[in-house]
C-alpha cells in the first residue's frame, strides 16, 4: 500500500466533504466511500476532478467506477481507490 497515495487520497476527501464533519474520522485503508463517509455521487464527481488535476489526467476514475457494479461501488473503500491510483501510476512511468 502507498502511504503518500493514502495521504494524497485523504487530503482530497477533506477537502470535498469539506462541508461535512470528516475531521474527526480517521480515513485508512479500509474507510468506505459510503457507509463511513456518506459521499453522495455529487461528492464521487468533485473527487474525480480533483484526481484528475493531481495526477495530471493519468488516473481515469470513471473507468474505475465503471469497471463495478452497484455492490462493489456501495462498499468502495479508500484501500481499493489507492490500490487503482498506484496501478494507473506504475503503468505510465516510462521504462
């Protein structure tokens, strides 16, 4: 697990559920997008935007969530966007 990924990851849900009390909760690997943060698709899209701006385009997110289906995006956890983040960002360093 990337610990500079998790922490990246964590600084942009702060920052779109900034309206929300996401202060006080501890986002780890294992934090759900749902049940632990609450984000609505609203809050999916601002997320989105943000990963694309700071991976400069090299993390698709929407073909992330398309890839599921409604089960695996309800029970999405940070973990698993991280894991999908590193993967887009091994496969575009140039050998």
């Amino acid at each position: 697990m990337n610990d500079n990924v998790l922490g990246e990851i964590a600084e942009m849900l702060r920052e779109v559920l900034d309206e929300y009390v996401v202060d006080d909760v501890e986002i780890t690997v294992d934090t759900k997008f749902y049940d632990d943060l609450e984000m609505e698709s609203i809050d999916l899209v601002a997320l989105a935007g943000l990963l694309e701006e700071r991976y400069s385009g090299r993390v698709n997110f929407a073909e992330f969530i398309a890839d599921l289906d409604l089960d695996e995006i309800i029970t999405l956890t940070v973990g698993q966007l991280v894991d999908y983040v590193d993967r887009s960002m091994q496969s575009v360093k140039v050998v």
